[in-house]
C-alpha cells in the first residue's frame, strides 16, 4: 500500500520544475532532474512517513538525486543550447529590460557556490521555511542560515558587478 | 555584523516574513538607525521578487513529467514527444518505444554515466583524418566478431545508410568504471559531408530498460538508452532532431 499516490505528487511537479530549473539553468536538465527526482521518489515512497511534509520530502528526494549526479560530473553544467536560453528568456520577460535583469539574475545564481544557490532557492523561491529547508538538506538550521546569509550576499555583490558582457572588463580583486 | 539583538539571522528572518510583529517592529527600528543594513535588506527583497519573476512562469509551462508511477500512468516522456513530433515512425515503433518507456525503472546514473562517455569518445575520436577506427568498415564482419567477443555478448554495427551515414568502422574503448570490467565498443558513421556520427555499445551492469534520453555537452548531442544486457549512445554534432530519428532507427534495427 503505497504511503501517497501519483496523484498527490502530480500536483507538486511544477514546484519541482521550478526549483530544478533555477538551480541547473537549463530546461532539459531540470526537466531530466525532476524525472529522475520523480522516479526515486516513487521508488523510495514506502520511507515517506504519513503526515510529514511530502513538499519538503520531494525536495530532499530531488537534492540526494542532484548531488549523487554532480559527484559523478554530471553533463548539466554546459547543457544549455543557447537557443533554448534565448528562447526561454524571450518568454519569460515581457519587456527587454526584464530580460536582462532575469538573465543576470540566471547568471549570478549559477555562480553561486551550489550549497548557496540551493538555500538561497529553496528561501527565496520555494519559500520553505528554515526549518524545512533544514530538512530539506539534512543540515542543522544554523547551517541553513550560515549558508543562506553568504549565498544572498553573495548574489547581491554578482548582481552589483553586472554582467560582464555589459561593462567589458569586470573588475579583478 | 550589528549590534544588538538584531543579528544577521533576524535579518533574513525579517527579510523572509518569518518574524512576529514585535520583532519585526524591532528591525524597523535598527534598520531606521543603521542605512548599510536597510541597503541589504532592501537588496535581498529585491533578490526573491526577482526569483519570482524569472522562475514563476515555469510553474505554468506545460510538461509531461509523471509521477514513476509506470504501472498506472502512461509514460509519456516529454523527450519521446518531442521526437516523435518531430520525426514520422511507425505505430510499431512508437509501441516498442513506449514499452521501453513503461519497464521503466531506470539506472538514472548509469545512464547518464554512458552518454558522458559517449561525449568524451566522439569528441576524441571523430576529429580524427586517418585513424578515426581500429577496424575499418570494409572489415565488418571481423569488426563485428571481434567486438562481440571483447564485449562478452554479441553486438551488432546498425546500418545507418537510409540516414546517409556510412559505417567507417569501430574501435574498442577501455572499461568505464561504473559499467563494470568489460570493454566498450564504438562504431563511427560519417555521411556524404564528411559528419561524423558515433554509436557507443556497452554492458551495463543492471539490466533495466530505459526510454531513450538526451544529453549534450558542448555542441555534442547525445540520445542514449539502455535495452536489456546493452546500453547504447549515439552522439554527433548535429540538431537535435536528426539525431533524433537516426536513433530512432537505430533502436528499429536492434529490436526489429
């Protein structure tokens, strides 16, 4: 008797589309990420415990799946085609000068350090609260806000350079 | 970082809604004292508003990713869509594809780990002029046998002619680690342009089907799956959906 069914992980996909797509920066591999995340998390469905958070277990499914693949080096990091990019961008952005900022913002996230980029999403983004985004990780909360302190100020200091292709040079410290 | 009671982590707090009102009454107090704090609050506002900008349109974009629920929900994998839009095959083939999709419990990592590898031995062995194969085409049946017997199971080189793609030959390529001890076979194509294609063949040590995939890295795409004993990748530097259907045919040939 499975502890959940199809059904009450098919509403959460989008959320887990949402976050795969933010964290690796490219369609294809997050939409491989969910898959994979979906697939595990059906297999493992008997360990979710009935009246627990199944958002933030999906989460925690989706965040062992990602980092197993980057230990192997995974092919995601230059995924991307760039006209999927150009396209998604062209999508998501309404006027030229959202465009830009969104893909400033997709830029800086992705050079974030990973164990920031993923707390400052599942924050910022999923608006998990700190204790679940503890969970989430399997990290002790002080690390969560350790993490997610360096990774938004981190982010702002990116996004405060701006892109380097706008101004030329960026500036070496 | 500051002062008083209003440390880094009631911040963010503040910053995340996650305050009661008295403490947030609190940091609007320090924040009215101290400008450098207001700035970054103000920024790590602005850092989730934007969040939500770029990433909320994806929650309305259609997609077909299921739940693993094999056994009750059609697998409709996003990736066969779009290649099957994208490429006219028969009702059989569809079918053969589908149940390859529906066995479905897959070796994610695995899978991943033959289209990495298949990227990196394209990326080698394809720019080469004259050695691009150990064993050329016109040795097939040597080729063939040979492979076979290094690879422990009988492995065939697919025609790819009906694509315009000729066999060149193939090589043999050392063991990968996470597929085991025996080696891997590469078959290379090339067409009329002199494009070269390459199909990896290996054992793979859990014999779970898989649907077909897609990866790339760099400007190499790769569709790749597994089917039974054997975990196949075909790579080239082509669109996508070229690839796409010369896989397609390829997957035809073995399972006929």
């Amino acid at each position: 008797m499975p502890a959940f069914t199809a059904a009450d992980i098919e509403s959460l996909i989008p959320r887990l589309r949402r976050f795969a797509r933010a964290l690796t920066g490219s369609r294809e591999a997050a939409d491989d990420l969910t898959q994979d995340t979906l697939e595990r998390a059906w297999a493992k469905r008997e360990l979710w415990q009935a009246g627990t958070n199944l958002r933030a277990w999906l989460f925690a499914v989706m965040h062992g799946v990602f980092v197993n693949g980057r230990r192997r080096g995974r092919l995601t990091e230059s995924l991307d085609a760039p006209e999927h990019a150009a396209r998604e961008r062209a999508d998501d952005a309404a006027s030229a000068e959202t465009a830009i900022a969104v893909r400033e913002l997709r830029e800086a996230l992705l050079r974030l350090p990973e164990e920031q980029r993923q707390i400052v999403l599942l924050v910022g983004l999923e608006q998990f609260s700190y204790a679940e985004a503890a969970e989430v990780l399997s990290v002790p909360i002080g690390t969560v806000m350790s993490r997610l302190a360096r990774g938004r100020e981190r982010l702002r200091q990116l996004l405060e350079e701006g892109s380097p292709d706008r101004h030329g040079l960026r500036r070496v410290k | 970082m500051t002062g008083g009671p209003v440390n880094e982590a009631r911040l963010h707090a503040y910053v995340d809604g996650a305050l009661s009102d008295g403490e947030r009454a609190e940091v609007d107090a320090h924040l009215a004292a101290h400008a450098d704090d207001a700035a970054r609050v103000g920024a790590y506002r602005a850092q989730n508003e934007a969040l939500h900008r770029a990433f909320d349109p994806v929650l309305d974009e259609p997609h077909s990713l299921h739940p693993g629920a094999a056994r009750h929900v059609p697998p409709a994998r996003w990736r066969w869509s779009a290649a099957l839009a994208a490429t006219f095959v028969g009702g059989a083939v569809i079918g053969a594809i589908l149940h390859a999709g529906w066995q479905g419990q897959r070796t994610g990592r695995a899978a991943v780990a033959i289209a990495r590898q298949a990227a990196l031995a394209h990326a080698a062995y394809t720019p080469e002029v004259r050695h691009p194969v150990e064993v050329s085409a016109s040795d097939e049946q040597h080729l063939v046998a040979w492979l076979s017997k290094r690879l422990g199971t009988p492995v065939r080189a697919p025609s790819l002619v009906s694509a315009g793609y000729q066999l060149l030959g193939g090589r043999l390529l050392p063991p990968a680690g996470e597929a085991g001890s025996a080696p891997v076979a590469l078959f290379m194509y090339e067409n009329a342009q002199g494009k070269r294609l390459s199909l990896l063949v290996r054992r793979e040590p859990s014999s779970s089907d898989t649907a077909f995939r897609f990866a790339a890295q760099g400007s190499t795409r790769v569709f790749y799956w597994i089917d039974g004993p054997l975990g196949y990748a075909l790579a080239g530097e082509i669109g996508k959906d070229e690839l796409s259907a010369v896989a397609l045919g390829v997957y035809r040939q073995l399972n006929p």
